[in-house]
C-alpha cells in the first residue's frame, strides 16, 4: 500500500466512486425491492389458493 493509492471507497477522495457506489445501491435497493414485491405476491397467491377456488 503505497500512501499515493487512492482509495474507490472513500467518498472525500474520489466523487467518481461515490457516483458508482450510488448507482450500485440504486441497482441493488430496486433488485431487492423486485424480489420483495415478488415474494409478497406468492405469498398472497398461496393463502388465497388455500381459501378459495383454486386457480
């Protein structure tokens, strides 16, 4: 590690990392979004297939 690498994490040192970072976290927040709505709807689809007619 010399003292001249440049850390991608930091935000202070390097406003084009924080850019990728913001944009990964928009992917992964959408991606988890997806799979919640998804679960939820399997979910209500199994209770409502146990209550009522089934489809």
């Amino acid at each position: 590690m010399s003292a001249h690498h440049v850390n991608t994490w930091t935000p202070v040192l390097n406003p084009e990392g924080v850019k990728n970072m913001s944009k990964f976290v928009k992917i992964a927040v959408g991606a988890l979004a997806l799979l919640s709505i998804a679960a939820v709807g399997g979910m209500i689809r199994e209770i409502m297939r146990d209550d009522g007619p089934p489809y």
